[in-house]
C-alpha cells in the first residue's frame, strides 16, 4: 500500500511556515492546526475538521478524541467510525510511526458507493490530548494523492509549536477587524457559494457594512474585547438566485447569533456564538483602494 507507506515516512510533525487554515482550540488554547488543499471543501466543527478532495475521491478527517485515554482506545474509536461507511474493511497490523504515533491502515470499500479504497489513520498526542487522523482515498488513484498527504501531514502544528501564541491572545482586542473588509468562507460548517462574495467591513467609529452576496447592509456593531454585539442591520432589498438568497438567510442568522470573534495568528478571523462554536469563518481582503 503506497499510502500507508507515504504516510509512515511523513507522519513525522514538521512545523511548516505555511499558514494554517484551521486551528482548533480546547477553552480558547491551540491544539492542532492544519492546512488542507484550498479547493477541498472543509467543514469545520468544534473539535475536527472533515475535507473532501474537489473531485470526492479523497476525504480526510482530523480530530481530538475527547475522553481517549490511551492510543489503543483512539484506534478503537477511529475503527467504529470506519465501520459505519466502510464495508468489507481488512485491517493491517498496527505501527508505530518514528514521532511515536500508533497508525492503522488497510483497504475497504464504501459503503454506497462500493468502490475500492485505501486509508491510514493515526492516533497522536498534542499536548495532554489523544487525536486522531484519517485518510481515505480512491484506491485506483493512490498514486495521484501522495503529494497531497505528505503535505497534509506536514502542515500540522500540535499545541507545542503554539507557544508564542500566548501574546497574541493576551494582547486580543478589536484592532484587527479594522485593517481590511473580510470575506466570508464558511456559515454555519456549510460552506458557501462559490465565487459569490458575502463580506464584512467593520470601522472604529462602530460602524458595519458588507455584502450578502445580493444586497448591500449596514448597521452598528459594539466591540468591547473579543465581545462583539451586532445591532438591527439594514439590507437593500434586491432579489437574487435562489441559491444566493438562501446563503443570505443563513448568513443574516449566523450573525444575529454572534457574542465574540477571535483572530487566528494565521489572519482568519472567527465569529462565535455564545457557545464558543464558530458560525461564521473568514478571511481578510485587500483594503478599499489598495493599488
């Protein structure tokens, strides 16, 4: 199995200089970080991160195993996970890779679809907490993705090389919502449409503004901290695709429920609900009349 012999050589965490597209966090501290390829969509949650290839023939899921005490428990946990979209799994023995991960890999077929594929998965620690990672991918295209998950792997930051992050959140506040507009990329963990821009641009002056992707909107906005309190917003009243028009609902409630944000050290910048889940992600645009 090509991948799983791709994947004992790179699992080997490297901290890449490469922005991260996710982080995810344990009450506010960075446990993992992970760069996907930018047209795989992701849906990010509060604990893991799934991505799908463009083309659907390579997924990936990385996680942390809240309540796994011990790798074996992580690779059981991951076990019952495949099994409830694989069918006629065979298992490999399992490895330890040379940074001391557990890996199981092994060849199977999906459940609906029944096509051949291969995966690897690992069980690693990042600070005090088990994680998981997984690949599956079309078998008859192994070859094609050995790039794509050696630089997975190699973008992956575990919370050690988060130590300098300490300053960034002590010094948070709302000073970097002001630089530039920002760009929606996902609501809710559902994406958005493509090449159809929703946008925010906050000023000091308590001011908000933006797109929906058909209408214009505006309002007021208070910031105290990493506290965010949006008020009533006005929006123009245009029609749009149907498409479109639902993304506009489902952004106008993400951001009715918003009660603080938090910026990455890698420049996206998340809004979160009262439950510290993410509803809205995005990322900074160029400023209004930049050259």
């Amino acid at each position: 199995m090509k991948l799983f012999s791709l994947f004992m050589v790179s699992f080997v965490f490297v901290a890449s200089t490469q922005a991260h597209d996710v982080v995810l966090r344990d009450q506010g501290k960075a446990i993992l970080g992970i760069s996907y390829p930018a047209d795989w969509k992701q849906v990010v949650e509060k604990n893991s991160v799934i991505a799908t290839s463009e083309d659907g023939q390579a997924w990936s899921v990385i996680s942390t195993l809240d309540e796994i005490q011990n790798q074996a428990a992580g690779i059981e946990k991951i076990k019952a996970g495949l099994e409830d979209y694989l069918k006629e799994i065979q298992y490999d023995e399992t490895t330890k890779s040379e940074s001391g991960s557990l890996i199981l890999s092994g060849t199977a077929k999906g459940k609906e679809s029944g096509i051949d594929v291969v995966f690897t998965s690992a069980v690693f620690m990042s600070g005090p907490k088990h994680c998981g990672l997984v690949f599956i991918v079309d078998a008859d295209i192994e070859k094609y993705y050995e790039k794509t998950v050696l630089a997975i792997c190699e973008s992956i930051l575990l919370q050690e090389d988060f130590a300098d992050e300490a300053s960034f959140d002590d010094a948070a506040d709302g000073s970097g919502l002001y630089a530039q507009p920002w760009l929606v990329e996902d609501i809710a963990g559902q994406g958005v449409v493509d090449k159809a821009q929703t946008t925010i641009q906050f000023t000091k002056n308590g001011a908000v503004s933006g797109n929906t992707s058909v209408n214009r909107y505006q309002g007021q906005v208070k910031i105290d901290g990493n506290k965010i309190d949006f008020g009533l917003l006005a929006t123009t009243r245009r029609a749009g695709p149907p498409a479109l028009m639902d993304q506009e609902t489902k952004f106008l409630k993400a951001i009715d429920t918003v009660t603080s944000f938090r910026i990455e050290p890698t420049g996206l910048l998340f809004l979160l609900n009262e439950s510290d889940d993410a509803v809205l992600r995005l990322s900074p645009m160029d400023p209004p009349n930049r050259k």
